[in-house]
C-alpha cells in the first residue's frame, strides 16, 4: 500500500519507492544510461518539461527511475508523491555570509546602493570571529533547510580582514562538510590590485582553497588592475570570480574587459561574473557582441534579480524606470552559462531574503520572463551555478546520490504561487529536518535587547 508522503519524514528504511513523481527534464542526467528511454517517460504538460516517474531510493542514492505508469517493486515501501515536483538539491554560487542579517544593527534607511556601500563599511567594526561565525552559521542553516546543497560566498577582504573571515569561513566548512560544499570568494576593490599587498591577499585565498575576486566598475587603469587579478590567479592556480558592472551606467564595460583578458592570456581556470547590469541598458548591438564574447571566452554569469531589483534606479518618492537585472534570455540564446542566486540576505544591500533557491526562481521567473515555456531554466538554480562551482551536482539521475527537494505542486504555476514551506528535503536517502532558525538566536549577536 502506498504511504502518504508526510511519513517519509520520519521514515527509517534506506531502501524505498518515491511514487508519481514529475521531474523537470532539464534536471535530468541524460549523460548517464536510463533503464527507461526518456521519450517514456514524459508527461503533460509539455510545455513544461515534465518527467513522469517513480524513484527508487537505496542506500542513499538513486537506484532506478522507472516510468510512472509502472509498478514499483513489491516488499519495499513506496511514497505516493501524487504527482508532486521532485528536483535536484539547489546550488547558490553567489552570497555574501559575511554580511548577513545584520540589517538591524547597521540599516540602509535609503535604500540606495550608495548607502549601502557606507552602511556595510560601518558595520566592518564589529566582524570579529565572534560576530562572524553566528551570523554566517545562522546563513547556512537557513540554505540546508531549504534544500541547498552548496553555497559560494564573497567575504570582504579590506584592511587585513581576510585573516579572520577566511579562519571562520574555514571552520564553517569544516563543520558543514558532510552536508554543504562551501566555497568563499575574496571581495576587495579593483584598485587593490595595484598594491604589494595584493600578492599577500592572493596567498591566504590560495591557503584557504578560496577563488579570487574583486568589484569592478569603470576607474583609470581598470585594464592593468583586471590583468593583474588574472596573473595572480594563474600563479597560483586560482580561479576568478568578479562582481563586474553593478550600475546602469552604459559605459561600465568591466564584463568585456574580463572576456578579451580571459582569451589574450589563454587563462585555463573558471572565470564567472555576477550582477552584469549595465547590459541591460546597453545599446543592443554592444550588449550583443559582449554576449558572443563571453561565449567564446567561456565565462558565466550569474544574476542576481533579488538585490538588483532592490537597489538601481532607486530614489525617494520616484518609482524606478528601470529594473537593473540582467539579460537572461539573451546570455542563454548565446549559449552562456548562467545562474540565478540569493546575493544578499537582511543587510544593507537588501533588507529581505532568506537564502531560499525556490524564492530566487520564483522572483527570477517573474521579474525576467524566463517561463512560457520554462524550458532548460531550473538548471539555473541547480545544474549550471554547480558547474560554475566545479562540482558534479544538481542532476538527477540513476546511481547519483538522493539529494532531492520534494514538493506537493504538481506544476509550475503551482509550484511559483505559494511559499512552499511544507517541501520535504532528502540529503542521501534521508528526510532531514527542515525547521528554520529562530531570528531572535541573533539578537545578541547584532545588538538587538
């Protein structure tokens, strides 16, 4: 008899059938041989990519995938998922832990980016290990809960404060290792590059496994600054990660700069740019030539809607003419890899957020039009931003670990209008609590009686 799946959460068998399921078909590992050719496998409606299918769970991966019209194995219990969503474990390759959910001790009253670039620098007098490390847990609590499986995150790397994010950064990973990858990223002006003390900073992200990074927006010699990140970064066998033209000024072309140094120095590591805005209010043709340019540079994108939307083209009492997010349909007809991720979550730069990869496709979906049909865009929370992270995760598929986020909507429409606060996350086979931390745990940590 079929259980219902409320009992999975409390189930103790390693070896069991997950029932009528939907899976997206941009989600499935079609490198891997299936026992069921795909074409039998799918299911209304089309237009949505939807696989029709039961799932055997054993010993913490995926056994078989069999077709939904099939009868599961006698003798083993099976979960009747009533045609509910079924999708890999989230990857969210652009945060900022260090920053997090210190929006009531240091606000951003005007919602400007500008008084959050000051606001965030205020706030740097209190990052000590002991204001560290309780905020950036409380961050990767709420991403396991809500079904992440591996998190890259920017830590602010000026004035010496390198030394104590990437220690507790360090200690984080460490702890979170048999359930979260975690990757950490040094955050530091452009302009720090023409300094001795940049060779220094490029040691400790190498000490630590960490990617090199930067922000940039148009300065005089942004050119030798972007050259100089790079050939630290191949000294030491890095990778780059930049935030790069985080404004709606048309001339920022910072993106372009990182493509034509990525093909002229032939660099061999992963290249990735987050935010990419002035795109968006470039002249077509332009933005056109920086997109075939990024393709043949190989370098990804990720965007991050959430906090873009949040913070262009912001002024008191003007309701905003334009939206800041990048071109998400445009990068993918280019064949970029592009990725959808939280940024930040409660500080100056966006006062909300709750490090949730079902709420950054949500918005995602809305605010670019990535649906009609949604077609290969929920690898943008799962399969591409791993990829950009190196790892071999958010595929499913037949002998690849049980890490899977399972919902009761049936479809997109229903999965993109409620919260869907009542999914159940499987990490290895096993029903894990979901239950969020508590924000008043930071109280003392952020100064709140």
């Amino acid at each position: 008899m079929a259980l219902p799946l409320t009992e999975l959460r409390t189930a103790q068998s390693d070896d069991y059938w997950l029932c009528n399921a939907r899976l997206p078909l941009a989600c499935l590992d079609t490198a891997a041989p299936l026992r069921t050719p795909i074409a039998e496998l799918a299911a209304p409606p089309r237009l949505e990519n939807w696989v029709a299918a039961h799932l055997h769970i054993q010993a913490g991966a995926i056994a078989a995938l069999a077709p939904a019209t099939s009868t599961p194995e006698d003798g083993l219990p099976n979960y009747d998922l009533g045609q509910g969503l079924v999708w890999p474990c989230f990857a969210d390759c652009h945060t900022h832990l260090d920053k997090g959910h210190t929006w009531l001790r240091s606000p951003n009253p005007k919602g400007t980016f500008d008084a959050a670039l000051d606001a965030a620098a205020a706030d740097h007098r209190h990052w000590s290990a002991d204001d560290l490390y309780p905020r950036m847990s409380f961050g990767l609590r709420c991403s396991y809960a809500h079904g992440t499986q591996a998190v890259r995150t920017h830590l602010d790397c000026l004035d010496g404060q390198e030394k104590t994010s990437f220690a507790v950064f360090d200690r984080l990973r460490q702890e979170w290792a048999d359930r979260l990858t975690l990757q950490a990223v040094c955050l530091v002006s452009m302009d720090y590059y023409d300094s001795p003390e940049a060779e220094d900073l490029a040691d400790t992200v190498a000490q630590y496994g960490g990617i090199l990074g930067g922000v940039i927006y148009p300065q005089p010699g942004l050119e030798a600054q972007i050259d100089r990140a790079f050939a630290l970064a191949e000294a030491r066998g890095l990778d780059l990660d930049f935030h790069a033209d985080e404004s709606l000024n048309p001339d920022a072309e910072g993106l372009r700069i990182v493509a034509e140094t990525k093909l002229r120095r032939r660099f061999a590591g992963k290249v990735n740019c987050g935010h990419c805005c002035s795109l968006s209010v470039q002249a077509t043709g332009r933005a056109q030539d920086t997109l075939a340019l990024l393709k043949t540079a190989g370098v990804s994108v990720v965007s991050l809607p959430m906090c873009n939307l949040y913070l262009q083209d912001r002024q008191p009492g003007r309701m905003p003419r334009y939206r800041g997010v990048t071109l998400l349909p445009e990068l993918r007809q280019f064949e970029v890899a592009v990725a959808l991720a939280s940024d930040n979550c409660r500080d100056a730069f966006f006062a909300y957020g709750d490090h949730d990869m079902v709420e950054v496709f949500n918005q995602s979906v809305r605010i670019g039009q990535l649906d009609r049909p949604i077609g290969d865009w929920p690898q943008a929370v799962t399969r591409t931003p791993a990829q950009i992270m190196g790892l071999d995760v958010g595929l499913i598929g037949e002998g690849r670990p049980a890490d899977l986020v399972i919902f009761k909507a049936r479809n997109l429409s229903e999965l993109l209008s409620r919260p869907q606060s009542d999914r159940v996350v499987i990490r290895q086979g096993t029903a894990i609590d979901t239950a969020l931390p508590d924000y008043a745990e930071l109280d003392a940590v952020v100064g709140i009686s």
